[in-house]
C-alpha cells in the first residue's frame, strides 16, 4: 500500500476517533481500505489522492459491484469513501482528492428487509426450552424476549436497573446503546421475577477475590465477575435450542424482533412501541407493523368468508311463477357467480378453467339474444 495514502488514512481516522466510536472508526477503516487494496492491485503508480481520477472510481465501483458484498454493504461502503473525501476537502488537507469523484447515483438501490419474528409455534419451543435451562445465559435470553432490548444494551445493564418500588410499575433503565440514549421502559412481573433470578445467581457464581470494578457496575456477569460478551449468548441460544427441528435460523436479535411484533399485533400505540424499542426514526417503528399486517389479511379473508355466508342465507327473490323467465337474465347471473369462484380460487389452472367457462357462456348469451 502506497505509504501516503496510508498515512492520510491513519490521520483521519485519528482526528474522527474523539466523536465517535470504536465499531465506527473500525466500519470507516474497513471501507476505505477496500478502496486501497483496489488502487494497490490495479493502479499501483498511484501515491496520492490528489492523483485519483473518475476513472480509477469508475473501476473501483465495478469491482464493487462484482464482488460478493450485499448492495446494503456496497452502499455503505460508497457513502463512507464519499464522506471521506468531503471531509479531506472541508478540513482543507493538501491530500484532499479533487472533488466530484463520487456522485450519488454511484449508490446501488437500498434494499428494505422486514424483521423476521420466530412463528408462534417456534416462539412457544424456543421460550419453553430457555425455561428449562437454569444457566444465567438463558435467564438473560428470557429477558430479553420480554422487554425486547438490543442484545448490546442487555449485557451493559447496570446492577440497579431495575426499579420494583415505583408505585405505577416496574420499569428497568436501558443504558446508552446504539442510538446513545438512555431509557426506561416498563416491565411485567415475570420480568422483575427474572431480574431478581439473575441477582441471586450472580452473587452464587462469582469467584473469590480480587474482584474487578465491573461487580458493581453490570447486572449479569460470568463468574470472573466480567460482563459477559454478547457472543456467549449467541452460542447459549443455538446450544438451548439445537433439539427443535427447524430451519429457522435461530439468534437473540429475532427475540426482539418476536417481540416488537407481538406489541404491534396487540395494537400497541407506534410512538409508545417506539420509546420501547429505542427507535430514532418512526420507519423503524413502522416495519413491524408491515410485519404484523399479515395477520390483517388473515382477519380480512375471515369476514369475506362470513359475508358468503351470510349472502348464501338470503339468495335474490324469486321471479312470480306466472311470470316469463328472462333467460338472458339468468346467464348474467350465472356468470356473475362464475367471476365471483373464479376471484377465490387459488390454483392457477382452476382460474383458467373459471375465465374459458365464462367466456363459452357469453357467447352463448350473444347467441340467444340473435334468435330472440
């Protein structure tokens, strides 16, 4: 790697160090070193960004494109270069590439994914099986499913976050998380139960002296008394649940998404599910509802089913026996009751079959009309 554009590198990833956090110096370091490896193969007469070109982003983004990277992944890494040089430029560095290198239809599509909530029915397993299990990994997952924490927010839990005594309620104080944000939210009685397990498990397994400072800051800790890294719950929850036949990939985050969407099927206000989740944007909020809207088509399909029923009990009137039938009357009605199997059927071929049937009436109906 060219040593100047290494150092440039280094000196901006040092001056964003002090307002942001490590995972993001490392997400910046991560994409724009893509950008370097891709200059080192391909243009290794280049030494400084000044030299870039549009040509050399131009390959860049077709390398890009070809690689293995989801577009959400390949987007990110566009935005972080392009802030990278806004900000080489902005600062005024003698390093600062030219400008309009990138440009913002460089930005493959977004892709929106919806949450994925466990089935019912695995939800039901999964919680069964955590109950069953006495470890302090599976109480931590159980609390998770019922308050719908970030996995990073529960292991920095401080020891008194939860508050049992507040006359309206228990709630439990979140920490700063992903979006730097405390928060409290409120807590059933099954809840206050499993914090109260984690307590009394925590004082049992801790080693002897010496103590780390983190005994009295954490909540849940490993016997070492060292907050627990959210990798061990990852490997608890596949552990715990490896006996349940599914395909299903099974992973703490999807407890918070079971839980979200369970609160929004249950009708929960969007802005009070929101202060729960620890949302910034409503659209985040909002993906939840999409998911629960599924259960909307479910409802909806019932009531058709008792209107049919309903229109079954009560069929037009009969015309008076002394009066002439109107043939042509009746065909309508037949083939009104033909589109309407035909709007309800599932299968591909029965529609087919419905739509040519109607089509052979009609043109018998033309016929009819012709001769009377």
């Amino acid at each position: 790697m060219p040593e100047t554009l290494h150092l440039t590198l280094d000196r901006y990833l040092k001056q964003c160090a002090p307002v942001l956090r490590p995972a993001t110096i490392k997400g910046k370091r991560i994409a724009i070193q893509n950008l370097l490896r891709y200059l080192l193969r391909h243009h290794p007469t280049l030494h400084a960004w000044p030299q870039l070109r549009r040509a050399h982003i131009e390959d860049w983004l077709e390398d890009l494109h070809r690689s293995p990277l989801k577009p959400n992944c390949r987007r990110a890494y566009i935005r972080t270069v392009h802030l990278f040089f806004n900000e080489l430029t902005a600062w005024q560095w003698p390093q600062a590439p030219r400008p309009g290198l990138l440009r913002e239809e460089d930005l493959p599509p977004q892709e929106h994914t919806l949450p994925k909530p466990l089935p019912r029915e695995l939800d039901q397993a999964v919680q069964k099986a955590l109950a069953a299990a006495p470890s302090l990994q599976a109480l931590a997952l159980r609390l998770l499913r019922l308050t719908g924490m970030r996995l990073g927010e529960m292991c920095d839990l401080p020891l008194n976050a939860l508050d049992a005594s507040n006359p309206n309620g228990a709630t439990l104080r979140v920490p700063m998380g992903k979006t730097r944000q405390e928060r409290v939210i409120p807590v059933e009685s099954q809840a206050v139960e499993l914090v109260q397990a984690i307590l009394a498990q925590r004082g049992r397994n801790l080693l002897p002296a010496p103590v780390p400072p983190s005994v009295s800051r954490y909540l849940i800790l490993n016997p070492s008394g060292r907050r627990l890294h959210p990798n061990t719950y990852r490997v608890a929850m596949k552990t715990l649940t490896q006996h349940l036949a599914t395909t299903e990939k099974l992973h703490p985050h999807r407890l918070r998404h079971t839980f979200a969407t369970e609160m929004a099927r249950a009708g929960m206000n969007l802005q009070v599910l929101m202060k729960i989740l620890g949302h910034e944007n409503p659209a985040m909020t909002m993906r939840y509802v999409h998911v629960a809207a599924a259960d909307l088509r479910h409802h909806y399909e019932q009531a058709l089913a008792k209107l049919k029923v309903l229109q079954n009990l009560n069929p037009p009137p009969l015309p008076p026996p002394s009066a002439q039938p109107n043939l042509q009357h009746l065909i309508d009605i037949l083939i009104t009751a033909i589109d309407s199997m035909r709007r309800d059927a599932n299968d591909p071929l029965l529609i087919t079959h419905f739509q040519r049937l109607a089509k052979r009436i009609r043109k018998a109906r033309d016929e009819l009309k012709n001769l009377l």
